[in-house]
C-alpha cells in the first residue's frame, strides 16, 4: 500500500480523531445537557473569569457571532451571567455562576473517570500527545501567518 493511502494521511488521521472526540465528549456531556463547544466555554472561565466577549472569542478562536448563541443558552441553563460594564457600553463581561462553578467538580470526575476507561490511554501519552498537537499547531500557524 502506497504512503499516499488515505488512510496513512495525517489529516485523515486527525480527522478521525477529531470525529470520535466529538462523540466521546457527546455521549459523557449528554447528562449535563452541554454540548462540546459549551464545554470548553465553561473550562476557559473556570481557568479565567470573568472574561470579556473578545477575551473569550480569542482564547477559544471563535467569533462573537458564534459565541452569543452558545453563550445565551448556557446563561438559560444558568451556568454563566452576561453583563455590561459600568463605564464601557461597548463591552460584554461574561462569568460564571455559583451553578457554573459548582459543575466543575462533577463534570470533570465523569470526564476522568470515562478518560481511565479507554485503552493504553496514560497519563504519559496524553501529556504526549498535547505536546506535539501543541508542536503541530504551531508549526502550522507559523505557516499560515
């Protein structure tokens, strides 16, 4: 077989990787009625709250358009509360609530606990495999830029 199977493409493989995190963090969010990006949302301001929109949009790398949807509904679940600074009518502050807060305990036991269950999964190879997806990332913004 030829090294330009599809299947021994380094896209394709972060492709099905991607597509199986995806369902991987689906099925352990389901019970938290969160979906993947409202997760990461809620682990940004877990590390740094409160953030602005801008603040937000650039750690996670998405736009305001997208962000205020995903923020909307989180705010209906009660997990994080928008509000305007006094003095800058321009900005929108975005921060958890004592509901947000408190979900991060029980939301990253269920997520250790399912990361334990797969296979040869070490914490070793984790950390190894962050760095290098971090090497990869940066070589290709390096690259873009």
């Amino acid at each position: 077989m030829s090294d330009y199977h599809y299947s021994k493409q380094l896209c394709y493989s972060f492709y099905q990787v991607n597509k199986l995190f995806n369902q991987f963090y689906m099925k352990n969010l389901k019970e938290f009625d969160l979906t993947y990006t409202q997760y990461l949302v809620l682990v940004v301001l877990w590390e740094t709250a409160p953030l602005t929109l801008k603040e937000l949009g650039e750690k996670l790398d998405l736009a305001s358009n997208t962000l205020t949807p995903l923020l909307k509904r989180l705010e209906e679940k009660g997990y994080i509360q928008r509000s305007i600074p006094l003095g800058d009518k321009r900005q929108l502050l975005v921060q958890l609530t004592e509901d947000g807060q408190m979900l991060q305990t029980s939301l990253e036991d269920k997520l250790l606990s399912c990361f334990r269950q797969l296979d040869g999964l070490t914490i070793e190879k984790k950390q190894s495999y962050v760095k290098y997806n971090q090497e990869l990332i940066e070589s290709l913004q390096n690259y873009l830029d």
